[in-house]
C-alpha cells in the first residue's frame, strides 16, 4: 500500500512541477543555464529573436543583448515591445533593461507614460493607502523610471512641466518614489518644483491627491501640508498619512 501511495504522490509531484515549469517558460522564465547556447548568436540573429512567438526565446534574446548592445540603440526597441508583450517574466526583463538607461532613455519613455494597459489611477480610490511607504508606482513606465540611476532624476523631474497630464500624473508617482528612496534628492529646489504644481492643478483633485502622496516625501513640505483642508475624506487622510510619514523619517535622524 505504502509503496503504491509514493508512486502516486510522485507521479503527482512530477507532474505539477512540469506544469509549473512549462507554465514560467510560457511567461518567459529562462535560467541561465538555459540562457547560454544564445550566447551563440549574433547581433542580428538576437534582434530578430525579439519577434519569436515563443517568450522565452524573447527573454533570452534580452538577457543577451543587454551584455553587449548600448542601452540607446535598445530602447526604443524595448518600448514597442513593452506595449503588447504579455508574458510576465519577458516584461520584467524588458523594464530592467530599461532602468540602466539614460537621458535619452527617459525622453524616449515620456510619451509612452499613461498609455500602457489600464491600470493607471484615473479616479482618486475610495480608501487612503495602508502602506507604511511609498506606494510603488502603477503605471509601468513611471515604475521603471522609478528605479533608475538617480544620477537622472533632474530629467525626471523636468517631466512635472509636461503638458499633457496623463504624462505629468505618471511622473509625480515616480518622482516622489524616488525621492522618497534617495533623500539626497528631497533639496529645496527640487520641493519648489514639486510644489509649485499645486498651483497649475488647483482645481483638479487627483491631480493634487497624487501631488500629497508625493510630498510625503519631503520633510519640507509639513507645514504646506498641515494647512492643507480637503472636503474629500480620502485626500485628508492621506495627507494624514504623508505627515506621518515625515514625522516617521524626521525620528530616525540622528542629531
């Protein structure tokens, strides 16, 4: 009888993990075990291995390239295929690519912010966040630009003077991510810039509420927030919540 239930508990176990492991390879999970016969190839054969049907052979033809291409002649190659690339894992290949880019990488980036998938805030949501940091930012293009050298961030931070504002909301997110992650970056001047929009979205309050959350980030801005009254309950508990969060980060500095 034992012998019969460990046949079955193999037979099950072997077939889930080659489930699985079909199931990653279809999202475009590649190991770099499995990534080493694609160090055959050329350049040409890899590029045009960026258009195979197959994820996986997308994601190692990546992983390749990123070793030996110059991110500038990669980008905006890149950004096309974020746009209808489905599989997981080819995804986060393509966005980590992205995030050692430059200058020229990130004005390449702009028009694409806000326009990828759905699932940008459009309305401002019906509870304030529970998060006890900053909230990763939802649009794909401000996330990876998030994470970028910030070396860059004064690039970043020119996008706030975009004129379309489905770019400009996109770019607050990954601005106050970053500056909330390196507080080098939370200067004087860079407040100022952030805080002058108040102004230019003074009647539009998604605009402001994402503006709140990214003030979080500045210990500076704890006056300008405690003066801030919003009829919209979630707006004033998030501001709430960015003066906690400044408080929390101003108890942690040792004087």
């Amino acid at each position: 009888f034992r012998s019969k239930l460990f046949k079955r508990i193999n037979f099950w176990y072997n077939k889930t993990m080659k489930t699985d492991t079909e199931t990653l390879r279809k999202r475009g999970f590649l190991t770099n075990t499995e990534a080493e016969p694609y160090f055959l190839y050329s350049k040409e054969e890899l590029l045009e291995l960026l258009k195979d049907k197959t994820a996986v052979n997308r994601t190692a033809a990546l992983f390749i390239l990123r070793s030996f291409v110059d991110i500038n002649e990669l980008d905006e190659i890149l950004l096309r295929m974020l746009v209808k690339e489905k599989a997981l894992y080819t995804k986060l290949e393509i966005c980590d690519i992205l995030t050692t880019g430059n200058e020229l990488t990130i004005k390449r980036m702009i028009p694409y912010m806000g326009t990828i998938r759905g699932n940008q805030h459009r309305t401002i949501p019906e509870k304030v966040s529970k998060k006890k940091s900053y909230p990763l930012p939802r649009d794909i293009i401000a996330r990876t630009m998030a994470k970028m050298n910030p070396d860059y961030f004064s690039t970043i931070l020119e996008i706030i003077n975009y004129p379309e504002d489905k770019v400009v909301a996109e770019a607050i997110d990954a601005i106050g991510w970053m500056v909330f992650y390196h507080q080098e970056l939370a200067t004087a001047k860079n407040y100022q810039t952030v805080i002058q929009s108040f102004e230019r979205y003074h009647d539009n309050e998604l605009m402001k509420w994402k503006l709140i959350i990214c003030l979080s980030a500045f210990n500076q801005s704890e006056a300008f927030l405690k003066q801030l009254d919003f009829q919209n309950p979630v707006v004033q508990a998030e501001i709430e919540r960015s003066l906690s969060l400044i408080n929390k980060r101003k108890s942690k500095v040792v004087y």
